[in-house]
C-alpha cells in the first residue's frame, strides 16, 4: 500500500508567541535555520520518497489548514515542486480529530495509508523516521492506528505520555495499556522510570479504518465534517470546507476522540530526533548553547547568565546576571518568561487578545499572497509603508476614498496602472496616485520589488479599500476584506 503523508497545519502557536501570530503561526515563521517548519515538513515528504529510491511508495501529501494560509501554503508548496498536493482548507480551525476525518474522507484511494503529522514538528533523523515507518506499515495495513511513541530524553512536562503494553504479532509493534496528559514534573520522572513514551502525535492507519470507526466513536462528527466536505467549494488550488457546517464541529483531539477509546490502538517505539516545538523551553532544549547552556539567536549579548534561551529579530538584546530565563524580542513585542514557564504563554496571549488585539494576530511585517508590508512610520494624516513584491505577482486592482499615496522604487521596477494608464517606474523614481484613482502594483521582473509608500489623507484606517480585481480570489465579503492591498 502507498503511504500519504497527510500534514495538519491549523493550528496557531501561542505558546511560541511573540514570534508565532496567529495570522502568521509558527509553521509559517523561521524558528530553526531559515526554512519555516511547514516548508521543512513538506520537503521532507518529498524526500522520503526520493530516499528510498522508491518514489511511487508516497502518494503526494494532503495538507489541511486553515483558509486564512492559503497562500502561505500555496507557497511552500510551490517551492517544494509538490504541484500533486491535494490541499484541504478548514474554515476555522476544530483541532485534530476533525482534521484527521475531513482528511479520510476526502481521501479518493482506497490504496493508501495516511501518515498524519503535524507540520510544525522537528524529526532530525530521517532515516531512523523511516525505519520506524517501515514497521508500523503491516499492523496499519490490518487495521490498527499505529503511533509513533518516543523515548524521552528528559522528563518534559509539557508533552503527553504513552505507556505501552504488550508486543502485538507484528515485529517493533506494541499495544497501548494506557494514556497520561501532561504530568508534573516529578509525573513526568516517574513516568519515564516506568517505561513511558513521548506522544508524538504521529499516526499511521488506514483512512477507511478511521471512517469506520468514526460511525461507531464520533459519529455526529463524522456526519458534520461530511456534510461540510459534500457542501465544500472547490478551485484548483484546494477544497475549503463548508463554514457553517464547520462551525458546528466539536473542536477535539485525535488522541481523545479515537485513539483513547479504539481497541485498534498500537505503538511503534522509537527514537528519531523528534521535537515537536512547542514551547521555548522545547527550542532551547534542542539548540546549540554555549559553555553556560546559553542559547542566543540575532543581536544578543550575554554575560554572568546560565541556562537562558535569548532569541531578537529586532532590537539588540542584553542579558546580565539570569539564570534559566526566556527573553524573545521582535520588532513590535518583547517576552521575559522564566524558562520553565514557557508552556504558560498560551494563557498570556489571551490576555495580549483582550488588549492589544493586533499584537496577537499580527507580525510588524504583515505577508499577504504578493508579498508583504511594514509599517515603518506613522502620524496626523500620514503613514509610511516598505512594501515588498515577489516577482511577477500583482496587488488587487483598487482604490481609495481618502486617502493618496506616493510610491518611491528603491530596488527592482515596478509596473503601476492608475485610472487605466500603465508606466514603468524604476529605482529612485516616483510615482503619485490621487485620491479616488484606481491602480494597481505589479512586479514585472525576477527579482524581488521593494517601494517606500507613503499615505496621506484625512483617514487611514485599513478599511479603505475598494477592491476591483484580484488574482488571488479575494472579495469584498472576505476576512480579508479590511486588510491592506
């Protein structure tokens, strides 16, 4: 049977907050090296493939996500050359046990196993990924839901446990005797002492294996998520799944809805790098640190300080004199967290809601299907804008009721269409569009376009846009309705 990796990619990343937003979450940002986790995760199902010379083994992964990153998905698609990708798009997020049967049933192949894994995990050895892969595949294949067990390298409290049970009849495989939630860090020992396994989250079964037993464990959530895929509208970059219907989902886990209560549940215990990425403390946990146990990421100064993890992608960062502590600073927010606390950022971010909304939601650089903005400057009637498009993408055709604005190229040449007309404009030269004036912003060329705009009016709020045209799909009625461009 052909394996599919199913990659899940909805959900939002609080814990990893101020650099996880929820408009852009972790997958979608760089935590390690320059490559975000969904692109990394995506690659290397490609490579999986490749690896084992063997190509046809892995049917093109199924992403499901959330509509919102469509084009962020689109785009690490793209460059991972996985055009075959079958995309599902949740119109609001209802957690893994949704995702995983919305997954089974859009499911076309009866020839197939799904490999469902998050998006933002770490597995540092492929091979010994493989391997463990190769071993769950004749109990998945005869209807057991294979998990992918750990051995823990620490007592982490922040992860579940699994204790497995006894061998099954096929080879590396074990029953599950029990689940644990998160424990207490002596929990946590004494569950490691007993023989416990890290919950990866990882699971290999049949899709018409979960389907069937769905009817029997979850069968309202079952008939939901079917009716909001038989009602789902479809394009050639993905099927988004139905809103309404959607909505009335019951947000629950995979582990709770099927595998607590399934008699079909087994383990492969294994050790492959992995690291889910969860927290703060998960990264400095995996980082490379000094001879003080300091991990430090960007402009960072430490001195007479242990054990910290110190990470900006803004301003330059000093420590002096702290132990076990997590300080994360970006261009627009700053975190100061004891170390071990970092599982409890979650609980903060909703505060951050409450208050400053935008600071939850949204990065200083603000990416959109063209490219991205910043706000540089700002004040009575003006505002400042770096502007980058990717090359041979378009911002929506447009125009404003109170607002003009000047564009200056700095680096590449920009097409620019106002009330019809179209002019090339190159760097160091300007262009002026009047209040009340349709135009539009194009990238012509191969490299990147970088503008400096600059808006004045007697409002500028966001929401003065009149969308005419768009390549991406984007209406008036849309979410994004009230963002820039």
């Amino acid at each position: 049977m052909k394996i599919r990796p199913v990659i899940l990619s909805g959900g939002s990343g609080t814990r990893l907050w101020p650099v996880s937003r929820s408009k852009a979450p972790k997958q979608f940002v760089p935590l390690i090296g320059a490559e975000n986790l969904f692109a990394a995760t995506v690659r290397s199902t490609y490579d999986m493939g490749r690896s084992v010379n063997d190509p046809t083994s892995f049917a093109p992964p199924m992403i499901v996500g959330n509509a919102e990153h469509k084009f962020l998905i689109h785009d690490a698609l793209d460059a991972a050359k996985q055009s075959e990708a079958i995309v599902l798009l949740e119109p609001i997020g209802r957690n893994t046990a949704a995702a995983a049967i919305a997954a089974a049933l859009a499911e076309k192949d009866d020839d197939v196993l799904h490999l469902v894994r998050p998006s933002d995990h770490v597995i540092a050895d492929a091979k010994a990924f493989r391997a463990a892969i190769a071993q769950a595949v004749p109990a998945a294949a005869a209807g057991s839901f294979v998990l992918f067990g750990i051995a823990p390298d620490y007592p982490e409290t922040g992860y579940g446990y699994i204790n497995p049970g006894a061998a099954t009849t096929f080879d590396g495989v074990k029953s599950i005797a029990a689940f644990k939630e998160k424990p207490d860090a002596k929990g946590a020992v004494a569950l490691i002492a007993g023989g416990a396994l890290w919950n990866s989250g990882i699971f290999l079964y049949s899709p018409r294996t979960l389907i069937e037993e769905a009817k029997k464990l979850a069968p309202e959530m079952l008939k939901q998520v079917q009716e909001a895929l038989d009602k789902a509208q479809s394009d050639a970059r993905g099927i988004t799944l139905d809103a309404k219907t959607y909505e009335a989902v019951a947000s629950e886990p995979f582990d709770r809805v099927i595998m607590e209560h399934t008699k079909h549940g087994a383990v492969v215990p294994c050790s492959m790098g992995w690291n889910d990425v969860g927290s703060w403390q998960a990264l400095w946990q995996s980082a490379d640190k000094d001879k003080d146990g300091n991990a430090t990421i960007g402009s960072v100064v430490t001195q007479d300080s242990k054990n910290c993890y110190v990470r900006s992608e803004g301003p330059a960062v000093a420590v002096l004199g702290l132990e076990d502590i997590a300080v994360i600073a970006t261009k627009d927010a700053i975190l100061v967290t004891p170390r071990n606390r970092t599982q409890d950022v979650k609980a903060l971010v909703a505060a951050v809601q409450e208050t400053k909304p935008d600071l939850a939601q949204n990065h200083s650089v603000a990416r959109r299907p063209w490219g991205s903005y910043e706000s540089i400057a700002a004040g009575s009637h003006f505002q400042c804008k770096h502007i980058t498009v990717l090359p041979g993408r378009s911002l929506s055709l447009q125009m404003h009721h109170h607002r003009a604005e000047h564009w200056v190229v700095v680096v590449g040449t920009a097409k620019v269409e106002i009330d019809g007309v179209e002019k090339m404009v190159y760097p160091n030269e300007s262009v002026y569009i009047p209040k009340g004036s349709t135009h539009r912003l194009t990238n012509p060329g191969m490299i990147e376009l970088h503008l400096i705009e600059v808006q004045s009016g007697d409002y500028l709020g966001e929401d003065d846009i009149v969308r005419l045209a768009d390549n991406y799909g984007r209406t008036e009625n849309s979410p994004s309705k009230v963002n820039k461009h």
